[in-house]
C-alpha cells in the first residue's frame, strides 16, 4: 500500500494533535492530523496521510511514538483481506511517517487497538468474524501475526447475526485479559493473554453472553479497570459490568436503552466512552444520531442524565478528549466533525464549532511529551 502526504504549516509550541481515520469515500484521502491550540480552541490541519486503502480505525501506543491504522483495502498477494499499517509520530510536531504495512489476516478489519505494554496490536475483522494479534517491535513495525483466531457461531437476529462479526478486540487495563466483543454471536469473549509470546487462551469465564439480538459492538473500562462498559449495535442499549481483576471475570450490573423514550425509528448504537473522570460514561446513536449520557457511581450502576443531538448524521466515533473540556464526535455521512463543550454535570453544550473531515470514523488524541 502506499501513502502520500499533504501538509500545512502551523506555528510552533503546539503539543496537542488529534487524528481522525476516515472511510474512503466522498473525497476522503486518508488519515487527517490536527494541531490542537487550547487556548484559543482551534485545529489546524497539520498533515494529511493519503491512501485510497481506508484507514478507518486507529490507535495510539502507549508512549505516544507510534500510530497504527486498520485498513479495509489489502496488500499485494493477498488481497482477499485487509492491512494494517505502522507510523512513526514526530514528537516535534505529531506528524506520521510510514514504518510499514502488512496484511490483517482477515476480511473487513473494523478496529484495531494496542496492548499496554505497546508490543502488541489486536485487529478485528467484522466479516471475517476472526481477530488477529501482531507483535510490534522495537522500532514500531509490525511482525508476523502471533495468534489468528477465527470465531464460530451465528445468532437470532437474522440476516445481522448469521455467522460472527468481531467488532472490537480490547486489553484490560493491566494488559493481562483480552475482552472480544462479536456482535454476530452476543458474546464477549474473554482470554488469558501471554504477552510474552502474543498468544490468548480462554479465561475461567472464556465468555459472557448478552441478552439474544443485542449485538455487542465496542467495549471500555473505567481508569480503575474494575468497571468496563459495553456498547450493544442491534438492541440500541448499554452494559456495566464488574471486572475482577483477578481472572477477568465479567458480572452484569446494569443494562440500559441508549434512546430517548420519544424517539421511534431505526437506529445501531456505535462508540463507547467513558469521561476523563471517569463518572460519566457516553454512547453514540446511529438513527437519532445523537449521544447518551449516563451517570456511573463507584459500582458501575448507571443512571440516564440526557441526550445531545450532535449535529450531523451517522454519529459512529467520538472523543471526551483526556482533559475533560471538550468532546468530539465524528458525524460519517454528514462529513464533520462536531465538537461540543463538556459540563461538570457530564452535559455537553454544542459550541458550533466543526471541522470539515470526510467520512471520519475514528478520532485519537495525543499530547506530545
């Protein structure tokens, strides 16, 4: 695969960056590079990462040195499945460099996420139903795959359900579970992870299984790591659940519907995210394209604070960026990027402000050190 780049000069002392993944689609050229300027709540588009691959998800190494991409489109020899790809990230200025691309090992990769030791990336394959680790090395490439596990199964809700769809595949805090959300089969799958040699096997508890026809999508945990919550597409609704940390059980606490009592139409529930404190947790709506706010107290029970319409439509991800003063949500089929305030109450005010970004569909945030 090959990237180009476009630039923009911006002016120097600038620490923030954000990164958006978008779709190929409507124009869109890549991945897109923001500096962020606090003081006077502006972006400035600093790069542009051009491919034709769709770069869709992103995520971020631990020590901020590295970017990886999941990439729908495919490498040379093997192009029924997707890619993923290394960038080096300037620690001047966040800019990207290339390192590498490879194959992802499975058709439509959907998510990727990092280890937090950093010597690992986990890739989802939403039509493959199969998830792939990658070790990283030293130098921020990606090797060979060390484990590539292919899921089995269908569930109720038919054609939706009819075999897996891995969506998400996400580390607990501590590095030592992998939590795999399939949204074919209503199943988290949970595995004991090796990160000596990159290699899962099932847990004690090697699955939770969600009410028939919820379809989990995307997972998180509090900073705590006690508390994770679970995003569900199909059912439009939202789990906590109580993690031990010992051998990465997960026990439901509460299940919630993501969609104001007045609203009736189609609608798949997306991104899920907790607030920089840790005391609200917020998930997207495709449909009533709008986010949900819940309140969380100290044992994961959540409590409904509201709705925030983002304005645009097709919400899919968002950012409660890690200070806690704004939130950004990528609107797909609107091509924007709305961006809200956040109160103390974990309610958002839309100060009308957006950035023009097509098809975005994942957004990081990185404060250079």
């Amino acid at each position: 695969m090959t990237f180009g780049t476009t630039k923009r000069n911006v002016s120097d002392g600038n620490t923030e960056v954000i990164y958006v993944g978008t779709f190929s689609e409507r124009g869109s050229l890549g991945i897109y590079v923001y500096n962020y300027d606090r003081e006077v709540n502006r972006y400035d588009l600093l790069q542009t990462i051009i491919s034709k691959e769709s770069p869709s998800f992103i995520d971020t190494s631990p020590d901020g040195k590295y970017l990886f991409s999941a990439n729908r489109g495919s490498v040379e020899g093997k192009e029924k499945w997707g890619s993923v790809t290394s960038f080096a990230i300037d620690q001047s200025t966040g800019e990207l460099m290339e390192l590498n691309t490879i194959s992802s090992f499975g058709d439509s990769p959907c998510h990727i996420s990092v280890h937090p030791s950093g010597k690992h990336v986990f890739v989802s394959h939403y039509r493959g139903g199969n998830f792939t680790i990658f070790p990283i090395d030293d130098h921020g490439k990606i090797g060979d795959p060390t484990a590539n596990i292919q899921l089995e199964g269908k569930g109720t809700v038919m054609p939706r359900q009819e075999k897996p769809h891995t969506h998400s595949a996400v580390s607990s805090n501590d590095g030592k579970f992998l939590y795999v959300s399939d949204l074919g089969l209503d199943k988290i799958l949970i595995y004991k992870f090796d990160s000596n040699n990159g290699t899962v096997q099932p847990a004690e508890q090697s699955f939770i299984r969600t009410m028939p026809g919820a379809g989990p999508r995307h997972f998180t945990f509090n900073k705590k790591g006690n508390l994770a919550f679970s995003a569900e597409e199909i059912s439009s609704s939202i789990c906590s659940y109580r993690v031990n940390k010992e051998n990465g059980e997960l026990q439901l606490i509460r299940r919630l519907p993501t969609l104001p009592p007045e609203f009736f139409g189609n609608n798949s529930s997306a991104d899920i995210h907790c607030s920089a404190d840790g005391k609200y947790v917020y998930i997207s709506n495709r449909g009533y394209d709008g986010l949900s706010i819940y309140k969380v107290n100290g044992k994961g029970k959540m409590k409904e604070v509201g709705y925030m319409p983002t304005g645009g439509e097709k919400p899919r991800s968002f950012l409660p960026e890690p200070k806690g003063e704004f939130m950004l949500v990528g609107n797909r089929d609107s091509d924007l990027i709305n961006i809200f305030s956040i109160n103390k109450d974990g309610t958002l005010i839309d100060i009308k402000y957006y950035l023009s970004v097509p098809s975005p569909v994942c957004i990081k945030y990185l404060e250079l050190k």
